[in-house]
C-alpha cells in the first residue's frame, strides 16, 4: 500500500464518521429549537469543544505554527490574547447568555435575543444584525472552502475545484441533515483530533530526534536565534494588537451560540474548565510543533519552502501513512468545524431574523417547515459560498481579516452590555453596533499607518471601544423605564446564579 493510499483511506474512514453523525442528529432534530440549539440540552464536554474546534479553524494547526516557525514565538502573543479572551468570555457571557436567550421570549440566535430584550418594536435591530450575519459568514464560509480545496490540492495533488466541492459537500451533508446536534458532535469529534495531533508530533519528534530534546531545542535556536524570544523585533503597539484579539470572542455569533445551547447555566463552570483547558494545550503543542519542526528539519539539513506546512511535513515523516492520514484529517477537521458552525449560523439568521420578520406567514409555519427553511437556508449559503471560492485567488481572503474584528466589534460590546447594563436601548445598540462596523471597515482599510503608527493598532480596539462608548451615550438619551424588561433582567440574572434546569424550564 503506498503513501497515498493509505492517507486516502483515512480520509474516507474520517469522512464516513461525519456522515454518520449527522445521520444520528436527524433522528433526533423534530423543531426549530433542536435544529439550532440542539434543544438546549448540550452538555458542557460538548459545547466546551465544539466552541473551541469552531474557533480555531486551519489557523491553529497551520497559520500559526507556520508564523511561529518562520519568526519565533513573538507571534504567541495572539494565542495568549485568546486565551484570555476564551476564557473571560466562559465567566462573564456564558452563563447570563444561558438563561436571558431563554427568560427573553426563548430566543434561539443572537439578533432574536437582542431584539426581544430589548423591545425593540421596529425590528431593525434584528435585520441589521442578521444582515451582518450573513454578510461576513458567507465570506467566512468562502474561505474555508477556498481552504479545504487547497489542502486537497497541496496535499494529493487533486484538482482544487474537485477538493473544494468534497470538502463543502461533505459539511453541507452532515450540517443539512443533522443541525446543531451533529455540527456540535462533529465539533467534539475534531477538537479530540486536532488536541491528539498537536500533542503527539512534539512528543515524537523528541523521541527520534538524535540526542534527544536538548540538541533538538539547541538546533531550532542555531536556525532561528530568536525563536525563543517573545519581543524580538516587535512593538508595545504590536503586542498590544495581538492581544486584542480577545475581546473578539464577546461578538463572535458561532461561539456564543454554544452557550445558549448549554443544559444549564451551572454547566458554564464545566465548559470553561474542560474549553480552556483544550486551547491551553492546542496552542502550546502549536507552538511546540513550530519549534520542534524547525530544530528538527534543520537537524537533517532540510528547508521548508512553505512554513505553513510544517505540521503537515512533520506528520509525514514521523508517521506511518495510515496514521499521518489521520494528522491530515485532523488539519481538515480544523477547517471543517468552522464551516459548518458559520453555515449554520447564517441558516438561523436568514430564516429566523429575516424571513420571519419581513413574511407574516412566516410567524405562523410549523416548526417542521421552518426546520426545513433552515436546510434551505444552508444549501442557499453554501451555493453562494461556493460560488465565491470558485476563483482560488479570490480577493475574498482579504475580507477575511476584517471578519474577526468586525463582529467583536458590532456585537461585543453590546451583548456584554445587554448581559449587564439595564439602561441599554435598541437605539443604543443599533447605534453601537453600526460605529463599530464602520470603524473596523474605516480603520483598516483607510486608516491604517506603518510600524509604530497608532493607527497601526488592530482595528477591533478602537471599534470595540468607540461602538462601547457610543452604545452608551445614545442608550442615556434615549432610554425610558420599562417594568416588564427590568422584571426580565432580574430574573435572567438570578437564575444564571441558580442555574438549575427546573427553574430555567419553569420561566
């Protein structure tokens, strides 16, 4: 059996397990609530994971073990801005995310829950939300395909556009049929594999290498003399960018939507333990899979010409064929989980936030027709996606890194501040989640200066900032008391105390 057979068979054995779970999610998908939110009955193992693997996507097991490789470990400080970020977001949002999308008219996505907590009667809130959804994800979705077709393409030599349609078919399969129970399922399946990988090419490499770890981290520091150094040839300006990414995840649509899923508030705690616990050691075995790749093809006098493929190379020849077909799936999985969380994402924003709102008959389907809406819904934006990604050199890609900073910014600050300020508006929020938009577009594309500028800043801060400030000033000019939406934040928050399945049902 050579190389590409073997690889080749553990795709399909991988591809086969997706499928299968799907299978098993539409046994058990009959409402809208199962096929978006899996029921709310997620336990925390399993949103834990699912958020994690949704996150990461091919940047965890590529992007930045090839940066790292290429400069040193001045580019952790973005890994360790997540961290904190992932794990500032399991205590502050999750939890109150939990119960007040339940207590506020059982809402099943972001911009339904922003629209019923704050009664916002125009439903402009909700539309322009859902708009934003659906704008970015289908961008992200793009890429990710534009991802998986590359991957097929560097990694067997087959034809991108054949790669690409696999990969999304696929996604699409298991995401169709199967909704948020066999995205969330899938999501554990390839957290679990992408841990594994990044755990076992460190320890591996160390055991072949001749001499063992110590002349293996001696060869990577002779390659590379600042591999180690976490500020060489960097800026205050420029770590405090990196670590901004954090405040990404308080607006990240895909990510949250696990905590509304959650059993209980009372599961936060676990999923915070066992999620943090999976990045702590995904991103250190990165890093380590950086380091060690280059001690270790330095050792054998060897170059990579793409850094980026370093935990690909690596894989290959430490393992037999069989088992570095599973690395390669595990390098799938990460841009997989992705897909399939933003495809579902931007389904419950088409059907649930703008369907609903603009068809009057849309108020009054069966939940077995607004299921089916939803299949639609993903099919229509994986059509669309692919569409997009059918040029590999789409300029697409570069939208991309406005992504991630654009919903951090639109809708971070304001779910913290409905989480936890009682005076915030719908005109506060609207205000708010349209200054950060704008200024994360503005910033980036206009504003943006050379090294040591401050307008070299990631954008995501000054639009994180100035969409919280704005939120704020228009929220005190506009707000008027309301008894039924102070009785509703009351309740949200005790019960995210309690966190007890009975009283969250009983609401």
């Amino acid at each position: 059996m050579n190389e590409s057979t073997a690889q080749a068979i553990a795709l399909i054995i991988y591809f086969v397990a997706m499928i299968m779970i799907g299978l098993w999610a539409y046994q058990r998908t009959d409402d809208l609530d199962d096929y978006m939110l899996a029921g709310r009955n997620l336990p925390p193992a399993v949103a834990a994971l699912s958020a994690g693997a949704s996150d990461m996507s091919g940047w965890l097991l590529m992007g930045l073990p090839g940066a790292i490789y290429a400069t040193g470990l001045v580019e952790f400080w973005i890994a360790v801005g997540l961290t904190i970020g992932a794990y500032l977001n399991w205590v502050f949002v999750a939890p109150r995310l939990r119960t007040y999308t339940e207590v506020s008219s059982n809402s099943i996505t972001v911009p339904s829950f922003l629209d019923n907590r704050l009664r916002d009667t125009t439903h402009l809130l909700r539309i322009v939300s859902g708009i934003i959804i659906f704008i970015f994800f289908t961008f992200y979705v793009s890429s990710g395909m534009v991802a998986g077709g590359k991957f097929f393409d560097s990694s067997f030599g087959m034809e991108y556009h054949l790669g690409m349609v696999l990969v999304a078919g696929i996604v699409v399969l298991y995401t169709l049929i199967g909704g948020f129970l066999a995205v969330s399922w899938t999501d554990l399946v390839q957290a679990c594999m992408m841990v594994t990988a990044l755990v076992m090419i460190p320890i591996v490499a160390i055991i072949e290498f001749d001499g063992g770890a110590g002349d293996l981290f001696r060869t990577a520091h002779a390659a590379n003399p600042a591999i180690y150094s976490v500020l060489a040839g960097t800026t205050a300006l420029a770590v405090i960018s990196n670590l901004a990414w954090g405040l990404g995840y308080f607006g990240q649509p895909h990510i949250i939507v696990r905590f509304m899923a959650l059993r209980t508030a009372h599961d936060a705690k676990a999923g915070r333990r066992i999620g943090i616990g999976w990045m702590i050691f995904s991103v250190v075995g990165t890093a380590l899979v950086a380091v060690v790749g280059l001690g270790y093809f330095s050792g054998a006098g060897r170059e990579l010409a793409d850094p980026e493929t370093v935990f690909i190379a690596m894989g290959k020849v430490l393992f037999h064929p069989v088992i570095s077909g599973f690395l390669l799936a595990a390098v799938l999985a990460a841009i997989m989980s992705t897909i399939s969380s933003q495809l579902l994402v931007t389904s419950s924003a088409l059907v649930e936030d703008i369907y609903k709102v603009f068809s009057k008959s849309g108020r009054t389907l069966t939940e077995k027709r607004m299921v089916l809406y939803g299949r639609v819904a993903v099919l229509v934006v994986a059509v669309l996606a692919a569409l997009l990604a059918w040029n590999p050199d789409s300029t697409i890609l570069d939208l991309v890194g406005f992504a991630w900073a654009g919903f951090g910014a639109s809708f971070g600050p304001i779910i913290l501040l409905a989480l936890y300020w009682r005076r915030l508006t719908n005109y506060g929020a609207l205000a708010g989640m349209i200054v950060g938009s704008l200024t994360v577009g503005i910033w980036g594309r206009f504003l943006s200066g050379g090294p040591g500028s401050i307008f070299d800043l990631y954008e995501i801060l000054p639009g994180f900032l100035f969409a919280l400030l704005v939120a704020v000033l228009v929220s005190k000019a506009t707000y008027t008391h309301d008894d039924g939406i102070q009785a509703e934040f009351d309740e949200a928050v005790r019960l995210s105390k309690v966190g007890k399945q009975d009283d969250a049902h009983a609401v």
